[in-house]
C-alpha cells in the first residue's frame, strides 16, 4: 500500500527566512496531494494542495511543488513569520481510493524571532 | 457557522468503562473519519463513512467502533478502553464529491489509567 515518508521531523528557522519541508510517496497511481497545517490545539487544516497534472502551485508566501518521476513533493513557504509555527502534514491520496488519505508523520516547524 | 464538532474536548477515564466520544458536522458532508494522532507517528486513521449506514475500517480499527445513522453524527465508541487507547482523536468530514478537503475538529484528548 501507500506510504508517504517526511523530513524533517523539526525544523527551525529564522523569522524571515524560507523553510522546506519534503515528503516521498511510494503509489505512483497517488494523484492528490494536499498540505495541512495543525496550529497548538487545534485540528489540522487544509493549506495547499496540488493535482499531479500540476507541477507547481503557488499562494502567496506557500507554494508546493510536486515531482512525480521521483515520487515526492515539497512545501515551500517564504519570508516566514511568527504565525507560521506550527506541526505540518503532508499526504496523498488517489482518486479510486475514497477520498483516503495516507499521511506523513508531520513536521514541526520553529520559526525563531 | 460551518465546523465540525467533537464532545467530550478532555477525558480521563479508566480501563474498562465504555466511552462514547461524538462528532457532529453542520455541513452536510457525506464523508466522516475518525483520526488518532500520537507523537511521530502523524494521523492515523481509526474508521471511516462514506454516507449513512455505510462505516470501514481504517488502518487502526482494533478496539474501536462507530455508527453512522445520521449523516450529520459519527460517533466513535471504545467498549473497553485500554491504556494504549490514550490519544489524542479527531474526527473530519468532507464532501467528497466537490472536494477532498477535510476539515477536522479540534480533537478529543483521552486518557485511560
């Protein structure tokens, strides 16, 4: 079945500057891939997602990026600000599959001031 | 409002004492699932609904049950809590046909001693 590996599992940068996160995925048939993002407290939310027609997409600071030769996709967000802390999921998912989702283990970003 | 809410927010219970932990969604979502979520190890998902009456396993069902007799309520039932049933849960709809976005709930958290 469907795994979906992520890295890193912390990561910490500086106010200002830009994070990557990373995720594999082992389905080649997997053809959506959202990004969600769980504040302190709360549920996880939808952030960005992508279709594997698409390449690229962007939303103003967040953009994801998806290779699907290699099988991964990433989460870029720019110019990083204190409200962007927070633990970051990735998944994918395929169309015949119900709408399930195979997540990654998540990442919890540290933006230092 | 459009949200998914989840009752009771805490619970400490002990092992043994059936629990119910409800879900109710305003949004008249056909989808529902109900997530656990430990360190490291991201979402994992417990059971799923794809409309009333009809329920699946997830890839964590053991010691878990659940119901779907309406569309807007999708409670999730622990007969006999164990201690490694302590989580932190969250229940999600979607309208699975429009789009895959879930929107979650803002998560149950259980303790069993």
């Amino acid at each position: 079945g469907e795994n979906v590996e992520q890295h890193p599992s912390t990561l910490s940068v500086q106010e200002g500057d830009s994070a990557v996160i990373k995720c594999t995925y082992s389905d080649s048939a997997s053809n959506y891939f959202p990004w969600y993002k769980q504040e302190l407290g709360k549920g996880p939310q939808l952030i960005i997602d992508i279709r594997s027609n698409v390449g690229e997409k962007k939303d103003q600071r967040i953009a994801v990026t998806l290779n699907k030769t290699a099988k991964h996709f990433s989460l870029h967000i720019t110019e990083t600000q204190p409200e962007d802390s927070a633990v970051y999921f990735c998944a994918a998912s395929r169309w015949d599959s119900n709408y399930q989702l195979i997540w990654g283990a998540g990442t919890k970003l540290i933006i230092k001031p | 409002e459009a949200q998914v809410t989840q009752n009771p927010r805490y619970l400490i219970t002990v092992t043994g004492k059936k629990l119910t932990v409800t879900c109710s969604q305003n949004m008249n979502h056909e989808y529902m699932s109900w997530y656990r979520q430990d360190p490291g190890l991201g979402l994992r998902q417990i059971y799923y609904s794809m409309n009333v009456e009809v329920t699946d396993k997830g890839d964590v069902p053991e010691g878990y049950k659940v119901s779907r007799k309406e569309k807007r309520n999708f409670p999730l039932i622990l007969e006999s809590p164990s201690p490694n049933q302590t989580s932190l849960y969250f229940c999600a709809s979607s309208s699975g046909t429009r789009s895959y976005e879930q929107y979650f709930g803002p998560g149950t958290r259980l303790t069993v001693t």
